[in-house]
C-alpha cells in the first residue's frame, strides 16, 4: 500500500512538472510573439516617421538631412517640428523680445484648455492670441501629414500639448516686470512659474545652437537677447 501511494505521489508530481513546462513553454511562446509583434510595430512607426520627415523637406528622399533637420536636431526641450516650422516659416523675424518668450511659454507649460480656443472665448491679449493661433496653425499642418504618412497623432491631444496660459506673465517678466506681479497674472503656483521660465531659457540656448549651426546668427543673437532679459531676480 505505501509503494503504492508513492508510486501515484510520484505520478501526481509528474503530472505537475508536465503542466509547468507547458506553461513555462507557453509563456515563453508568448513572449516571443509580443517581441515579434514589439518589433513590427516600430519598425512600421519608424517608416512612417522617416516618410513624415521626408514630407516635412527635414530629410531628402536619400536620407540626407536638410536644413530644417539640422534645427530641429538642436532642439530637445520642446516640440522640435512645430518650432522648426516657426523658425523656417519667419515667425521670429523681427518679433519683439516679449512677444519671444510669450510664445516659447506654450511650449514648456501644457495646461488642457478648460474652453474651445477662439477669438470670443480667449482672454490674451490681440498680440498673444495671433501668435497663438500661428503656434495652432502648425500643429494641425504637422498633424495633417501624421495622417497621410499614417502616423497616429490625436489632433486635440496635440493642440492641447500647447498651452497660452502664461504668455502675458512670461511677456511682462522679459519687459521688466517683478515676480510678484507676474505671479498674480499667471495665477500659478510660484514653483510652476520658476520652473516654466527657466525652461524657456533652457529652449532659448538650443535655439540659438539651432540658429548658429545654420549661419542664421542674427536670429541666434535674437534669441540670446531674449536669454538675457529673462535671467534675473528670484528666478535664476
């Protein structure tokens, strides 16, 4: 009697190995599925991005990087397509200092707009509000060839990603005025509004690397006049 309830433990712990090698071999089956799967994917992603590029004049159709690819390569604080296509577009061309660091604001604080953005519902001022729709223009035209090439971008996502809040705090700082006032504009919390300017420098220097790698060194000094008046007081 005890050979045989041994001999069916031993069945039973058979039975058992078994079962976990099928699911270790199915698990693994799996997992090398999902990499296989990983993989398709990013290498569909990664095509779709290079025809995108291609469409958007950053590379050539050798692969070879234009103009605008070499801007937008200096850029990593910020959105680099849709700021490449405000710098090749002259957006910056002779844009006042304020007016600068008002629109770079959109791109380091992102708050999902509460309301549809139009001229009606929008309380910035007439000059933030044409740079803004300027900014918008340019994501919905890089999102449109998302489409095309078959690249999946949320449009709303992406328009809300930019966010007007702090344009006229970020305008009035780089006009002079002091912290305490821009702080009661911005109607953000102290250390979101240090953080946000000083990201802007941060997106200033890479601009101006941007512009000095193409010989626009009048833009670059542009963008170095912005830096400078900016850096001060509480903030730096």
């Amino acid at each position: 009697q005890e050979k045989e309830h041994a001999k069916e433990h031993l069945h039973e712990g058979f039975k058992l190995l078994c079962k976990k090698s099928i699911l270790k071999s199915m698990a693994d089956a799996a997992k090398r599925e999902s990499i296989a799967s990983t993989s398709l994917v990013g290498k569909e992603e990664l095509r779709a991005r290079r025809r995108m590029l291609r469409k958007l004049d950053y590379v050539n159709s050798s692969q070879i990087v234009q103009t605008k690819g070499h801007l937008a390569a200096e850029i990593s604080s910020a959105d680099e397509l849709v700021l490449t296509e405000l710098l090749v577009n002259g957006t910056f061309k002779n844009l006042p200092h304020d007016q600068t660091v008002a629109i770079l604001s959109c791109f380091v604080h992102s708050e999902k707009s509460k309301s549809t953005f139009n001229s009606e519902s929008t309380s910035l001022l007439e000059e933030h509000f044409q740079l803004f729709s300027k900014l918008r223009e340019q994501v919905r035209r890089i999102a449109s060839v998302a489409k095309d090439v078959r690249l999946g971008i949320d449009l709303e996502k992406y328009l809300d990603s930019f966010s007007p809040q702090l344009m006229e705090a970020a305008a009035a700082w780089t006009k002079g005025s002091n912290f305490a006032n821009i702080l009661k504009i911005s109607k953000v919390f102290e250390g979101s509004l240090v953080r946000a300017i000083r990201r802007v420098d941060e997106l200033l220097q890479q601009l101006i690397a941007a512009c000095n790698s193409i010989g626009e060194n009048e833009q670059a000094d542009h963008f170095s006049q912005c830096s400078e008046q900016i850096k001060k007081d509480v903030v730096f």
